[in-house]
C-alpha cells in the first residue's frame, strides 16, 4: 500500500485514501464534523478512518471566499490557539481539527465550509437556493432567523422567493434525522456533491 507524501500527512494517516460515498453519517477524521455522502476513506480492512472530499489534500490556503473578500486563509490542522476556542463562520461550530484561518485571525472555516456552492436548483421546481449571510424568514427547522455564537453569525441557504430558509447547521442536522427516519430517497448518494443540501431541503419543502 503507498503512502502520501510528507507534505500531505497532515492527520497522521499514511495510508492513501480513496473515493467512495457514505450512506451513513460518519465522523470526518480531518474537521472532526459531520459527513455523508462523497468522501475518502482507508481502504485498508477493519480501518474505519474517513474524511469530507474537501479534507483530502486540502490547499495550503484560500485566496478569497464569497463572504470574506478580503481575507487571505491558511489551512491549520487544528486551531492554532486549541481545540474549541474558534469557530466556523459558515456554520457556527467549533473548530476541532482541519480550518481554515485568515491571516488576521477574524475568521475561520471547516474545509467543507469554506467550499459549499453558492447556488443550486430543487428537483421538480423553479426555485434556486443561494448561500446568504442573513434571512428575512425563520429557519424552517430552529424556526429562528439567527443561528450565532458570540460575534459569529453564520450563513444560510435561502430560496429565490425568501420563504425558504435553512441555515447551514440546520441542514447538517435535519440531514442526520432525516436519515434517521428513513425520509432520504433510496438513490441519494447518486446526486453528488450536493446531495446533503439538495435532499434535505427537498424534503422539508415537499412535506
């Protein structure tokens, strides 16, 4: 079995991982958050080691984001000031393992954060969903407009119209109890990149 490259090693496993889809939520190795769907897990037997495609090889650094223009980040395995002490600006959880952080120190972004798409449409309707950084509508699952921890906000995903709001952690979360209860679609893992977003948010428009 090869290894990777020192330069690549950033969590220790010297195994090369390769890509797969997880029908079930797993723990990412590299961000310690939740995944499900596209990743890269050790092939290796009886290894249970598995990380978000965003945590594999991940860039060195991030030249822009959307929502911080001017902000120049640099990848960190783990917080440079310890586990728990800063917190993703997208979703609003801890920064446990793999981030991002600016250069100022002012933000910092899960890997899986910092790459979620700007837009997409629903199946079976005309409406679009866009990643904004605030909403108008209460978020359909915590029925609150804000989602925030200290200074931190978070981002959102919102319909075309405005009635539909989720924010980013509550997908995360309606994902896992939505699977739970055997509401995802049989085919889900088909759709790709944009399966945790795509099916959640159909499932809680359609019902």
């Amino acid at each position: 079995m090869s290894t990777l490259p020192e330069s690549h090693r950033f969590d220790g496993h010297q195994h090369e991982l390769t890509p797969a889809k997880c029908e079930v939520p797993f723990s990412c190795g590299g961000c310690k958050e939740l995944g499900f769907g596209s990743c890269y897990q050790c092939p290796i037997t009886n290894c249970s080691y598995i990380v978000h495609k965003e945590c594999h090889n991940p860039p060195l650094t991030l030249s822009s984001h959307q929502f911080f223009q001017s902000s120049q980040f640099q990848f960190h395995r783990e917080s440079p000031t310890g586990p728990g002490t800063r917190i993703c600006d997208v979703c609003v959880s801890d920064i446990h393992g793999f981030s991002y952080q600016c250069s100022r120190g002012k933000h910092d972004l899960h890997p899986r954060c910092a790459n979620l798409p700007p837009a997409f449409s629903l199946p079976d309707s005309n409406k679009a969903i866009y990643l904004c950084d605030e909403i108008k509508s209460k978020c359909l699952k915590c029925q609150s407009k804000k989602r925030s921890s200290g200074k931190v906000q978070g981002l959102s995903y919102v319909s075309s119209d405005g009635k539909l709001c989720y924010h980013v952690a509550c997908l995360n979360e309606a994902l896992v109890e939505n699977w739970r209860n055997g509401l995802l679609p049989p085919d889900a893992n088909s759709n790709g990149d944009h399966f945790t977003l795509v099916s959640t948010l159909f499932h809680f428009f359609r019902n």
